[in-house]
C-alpha cells in the first residue's frame, strides 16, 4: 500500500498540487494552509491573548531539559512523561501571562537597553570581565534558546518582578508584631514523656480467617488487577548505525574544503561609551551640549575611561571605564551602532543620539574571526560527518522499517529486512515496565491502543526518544479482574494487623490520658518506659521526635502548679505520652539591628503573600480558554 502511494506521487496531478503548496507556503507562510481547515490553534487564550503553540513547544522543551540535567548524567528521557510536561508548562504560561497584563496595565516597562544592559552586565556572559558574543550564544544554546526568545524571557520576568517588589517593599510589620513572632518563637517548654512500644502489641494481635473473609467480601471489587499487555517488538537505534558509519580522510577533506568555503569570519568590535541620558531634568538641547563638552575635554587630552567613570549616565558600564565589551552587529541600536561600525581603533564619535540619549563612543579594538586550520577542526569534522550519516541512514531505515511492518503479518519480516532482533517485554501494565523501553509513555500509549490489541496488527514506528524507534506486536493482553483473597492474603493481613494496632495502642493512650487527668503520677503509669524529661524544649529540638515536638506546642499552656497531658502517635505505630509542665516566653529583647532585620523578614515574607494572593485573583477574574 505504501509503494503504491509512493508511485502514484510521482504523477502529474500529484506534482501540481505539490508546486501549489510550495507557491503558498513562499506567499503566505504555512500558517496559510492551517488557516483554511482550522481557526486558531492555539492551546490557550488568557482574556483574548493567545499562547501560540510555539511558545508551548518552547516551554516544554525547556522543561524537559533542565528535569534531564537535574537527573544527572544516567538522565533517562523516557520516565519523562509528556502529557504531564505539556500540562504543567501550559499552566506556568496562563499564570505568566496573567501576571505580564497585570503588570502592563500598570504601565509598567522594561526597555531594549535596559534589556541590552542586563546582558552585556550578565557574568555568565562574560570572558575575562568582558561581555563575550561567543560566550552568550553557547549560553543560550545550551538552555536552548535563541537571542530574540532570551530578550522575551527576560522582558516578562523583569516586568512581572517590577509589580511583584513594589508588593514586597510596601509591605511592612509593626514592631509590636516582630516582638510577638520572635517570642513565640523562642518560647521553650518543659514536658515528660514516655513511649508505648508498638512492637509487644503487635505480636499478640491476630487477624482470624472470618475477619479476613469478611474484609475481603466486602471490598472485593476493590481488589482488581491492573489490565497489563505482553509485546513483541524491534528496535531501529541511531547510536548502533553510527557505529557502523566509516569515514576516510577524503571525506574529512572533502568536509573540511566544504567549510573554508562557507565560513563567514565575524567581526567584533570592542567598544565603550559615555551615556548623557534626556531626562525630566535635562532635556535634548542640554544633553547634547553636555555631550559636546565631554566630546571637546577627550579631545584635549583627557582619558575617555576617567571621565566615563565620573560622568557617564550608564552606573553599569561607568564602573569599567564606560566598557561595553566585545559584540558583533545585533546587540546595540542601529543609530549607535551605525556609528561603532564607521570609526576607526582608538577613535572617539561625536555625540551619537538614541532613545535614551545622547552617546560618545570609543572602538577599542577589533578583532576578526579566522577558519581554524584541519588538525584542529578534524575530530568536530569527524564527529559530524558520523551523526550525519547515521542520521540519514536511520531516516531511510526507518521509512523501511515502517513499510515493511505496514504490510506484514508479524515482525519477522522487517527483523530480517533490517537485521533487527525481536524482543519480547511483559506483561506490565499502564504504569509500563522496569526497562527503558517499556517504562516510555509513548510505546505505553501505543501497547494498550484497543486496535493493536483487537487486530494484532504491527503498530507503526514509535519513537521512544530522539534517535530510537520501535515497532511492536501486543501478543497477549489481560483484562482486569478481581484477585483471589489468597492472592491479597498476605496484604490484608498485614492492613488489618496495624488497624488493630491503632484502635489498640489509641485505647491504651486513653486509658493512660483519663488517669493523668485524675491525678495519678505519669512515672507511675510508664510500666518498663522510660520517662524522659526536658527542661526549655525548643521549636527545632532535634533531640525529641518531631511528632512529639509538633504536639508539644500544640497543647494549651497549663495552669501553675498543674501540667497539660496529650498523646502523639508514631511512625512505628508506638505512642507517646506527653505531659506538658510549664511555657516560658520567649525574650523579645532585640537590638535596633536585629527588630529591623525581623521587620524586613517579616515584611518580605509578607509582601510575597499578597502578590501571590493576588495572582490567585487575578487568575480567577481572567477569561481563560483552553483547546
């Protein structure tokens, strides 16, 4: 079937209809040919602003590769699960974009130089304390970014930040409140207690047969296997065609030739600048005539980084004597750089104005990119002559493998087709297996597909991660069904056992409360326990088990002369008896340092729950539209 549609491809009407898609798509874009069978695709609207699926697509892609960095270097593309992914970065963006119009319709902005600013400032962008065009791309291609997406980025998390900081510094605490927190906080408690060890209770319970029968009758449609399926599959792996990929000193010739000859040198000009900015209290006419007299003090010999430092309206760049660092074409505005690339090394521009002003600019150097020479560009050569190939070799096996598994019965044909080995894996279930195959959501998807499973039918290539694809073959599928109590034996006992344990070790601590309440001495009723005791216990009291510390500030402060008494259930399934015998406040004594060092804390703290407050409202006001 597949030859058939590939032959009749070739005919006339077939190729008038491919020209008419290219002449579209050089028109009007391929957006054109979405727009006739569809409207809008895009995932969701916020109150009438959409979220292309590009954007989408970006997020993801982002998503995936910081989770696979912070998996280390055994990171398994696999366990990521997509639809999760997708979901996740969808509602970052809806929050986002919330957020952005929010902060907009403060008239909040954030301009290109200030963006410009940002970067060439960025450390990380920098070699030897200068801003490098290099090193900022590697950068950004490496978080998978491109210039334009990063200045994207940035914009909105710098507009969104400005809304969010004025929320954190109009934010405040009165001292009365610091003093309060930091009482409560370094209040100490003095308490008794001892433990009902779990373990002797637990080895007297038992669970009858007619406990677990009934049990079991009464939830048994709740005790169902999970439907599970068992594959045949073969695997087409790009990393195995590699190694099968020869490459001879021709070709690294040939390569090498191919990139003398399409190597484009770049040019990079190291500059400076001295800023004088229009402002509210200077407008053009004063800036330019401040301009031309810093232009007039250079001339006459002044040092053009001295005066930069003192004069210059640009803090970032005046600290290093107005340096800009080393950029291609692209970072500055046209007008600034129309002006960098007309000077010569070591001159200076005349007043040269932009939007924020009006800029007197020093080319430093120049320096100018050169193709590196064969020795030191043959093993990259190499390197990409082998994935290219493998690349290509793996395309054309896999419409191969594809084809032939279209048509045949089972997978014997492709394996040999394509000297492949056919696997078998399961059964496991839509949770997937403990391999790297069978644990990838797309070949889950696939295996449990009703058709495959119905037919029996050879599905189409899957591709479990970049460079691996498979086709399989559900050679046995189970539906699920109830398990036999003998089947849950073993868990149901062990369920029942510790719910037994609860309602016992609960009675016990009861029975033990309403005497402590009587009066009886907690030393008399702790049996073989040992009592410990703890005078000035704090909040963060490693020494004292964290389900008896969170108790212990949870019971009411008693009486003088008397001690407050309550239980705390553990891990184990032990119980501690507490008895609280005194509260001492916490000193609130704080110097001037401290009280304001609090109020910041506590303000701060508080600030980021008002902003956050408010983005839950503005979420819930939004019109949000999702496909």
């Amino acid at each position: 079937m597949l030859q058939s549609i590939r032959d009749n491809s070739q005919g006339i009407v077939a190729k008038i209809i491919v020209g008419l898609i290219a002449v579209t798509f050089a028109l009007f874009g391929v957006e054109s040919l979405v727009s006739l069978t569809a409207g809008s695709n895009a995932p969701a609207t916020v109150n009438g602003t959409e979220i292309s699926q590009q954007e989408l697509m970006r997020g993801v892609q982002l998503q995936r590769r910081q989770m696979l960095s912070q998996m280390g270097e055994n990171a398994d593309p696999t366990l990521l699960d997509d639809n999760l992914i997708t979901d996740m970065v969808l509602n970052s963006l809806i929050d986002q974009a919330v957020l952005v119009q929010s902060a907009e319709s403060q008239g909040l902005t954030f301009s290109d130089n200030m963006i410009d600013q940002m970067i060439v400032s960025t450390e990380a962008f920098q070699v030897d304390g200068k801003f490098s065009r290099d090193q900022f791309e590697v950068v950004l291609r490496n978080a998978g970014l491109t210039p334009l997406m990063y200045r994207q980025l940035l914009r909105k998390e710098k507009l969104t930040e400005q809304e969010r900081m004025a929320y954190l510094v109009s934010s405040f605490a009165l001292p009365d409140e610091v003093k309060q927190v930091v009482a409560l906080d370094r209040e100490t408690r003095d308490l008794r207690y001892f433990t009902l060890d779990a373990e002797p209770v637990r080895a007297e319970l038992q669970v009858s047969e007619e406990e677990l029968s009934g049990y079991y009758a009464e939830h048994q449609s709740e005790f169902l296997t999970d439907e599970q399926v068992e594959i045949e599959y073969v695997l087409l792996d790009q990393a195995v065609l590699a190694e099968q990929v020869e490459v001879t000193e021709a070709d690294l010739q040939a390569a090498y030739e191919d990139l003398k000859n399409t190597y484009i040198a770049q040019e990079l000009r190291h500059s400076a600048h001295i800023l004088v900015e229009i402002n509210d209290q200077q407008d053009s006419a004063a800036a330019l005539a401040k301009a031309q007299a810093l232009a007039e003090r250079i001339n006459n010999g002044e040092a053009f980084e001295t005066i930069a430092q003192a004069e210059s309206d640009d803090p970032v760049s005046a600290e290093m004597g107005g340096d800009l660092g080393t950029n291609e074409r692209g970072v500055f505005s046209t007008e600034f750089e129309d002006a960098l690339y007309s000077l010569k090394v070591g001159e200076v521009s005349a007043p040269v104005k932009t939007e924020f002003g009006y800029h007197l600019i020093k080319l430093l150097s120049v320096d100018q990119s050169d193709v590196p020479a064969f020795a030191e560009a043959e093993a990259g050569l190499r390197d990409h002559l082998v994935q290219q190939r493998a690349e290509e070799r793996y395309v054309e096996e896999l419409e191969r493998l594809a084809d032939i598994s279209f048509s045949a019965g089972d997978l014997r044909e492709p394996a040999e087709a394509l000297g492949l080995t056919i696997e078998k894996a399961g059964p496991f279930t839509r949770s997937g297996g403990e391999d790297d195959v069978t644990s990838s959501p797309r070949l889950i998807n696939t295996a449990f597909d009703p058709e495959l499973i119905k037919e029996g039918l050879n599905s189409t290539p899957v591709e479990i991660d970049s460079g691996r694809s498979v086709v399989l073959r559900v050679v046995a599928h189970h539906e699920p069904r109830e398990q036999t109590l003998d089947e849950l034996r073993d868990q149901l006992t062990a369920q029942l056992t510790e719910e037994k344990l609860a309602a016992e070790m609960a009675q016990r601590a009861n029975a033990l409360l309403a005497k402590l309440e009587a009066g009886e001495p907690l030393e008399s009723l702790s049996a073989d326990a040992e009592v410990i005791t703890q005078a000035g216990a704090t909040r963060g009291q490693r020494e004292i088990p964290a389900e008896v510390r969170e108790q212990l500030f949870k019971m009411p402060k008693p009486d003088a002369d008397s001690s407050s008494f309550a239980m705390a259930p553990l891990m184990d399934g032990g119980v501690a008896i507490i008895a609280l015998d005194a509260v001492t406040s916490g000193e609130a004594d704080l110097s001037e340092q401290e009280l304001t060092m609090m109020a910041q804390m506590l303000s701060s703290r508080r600030g980021q729950q008002n902003y956050q407050a408010l983005a839950n409202y503005l979420k819930q006001q939004a019109e949000i539209e999702r496909q």
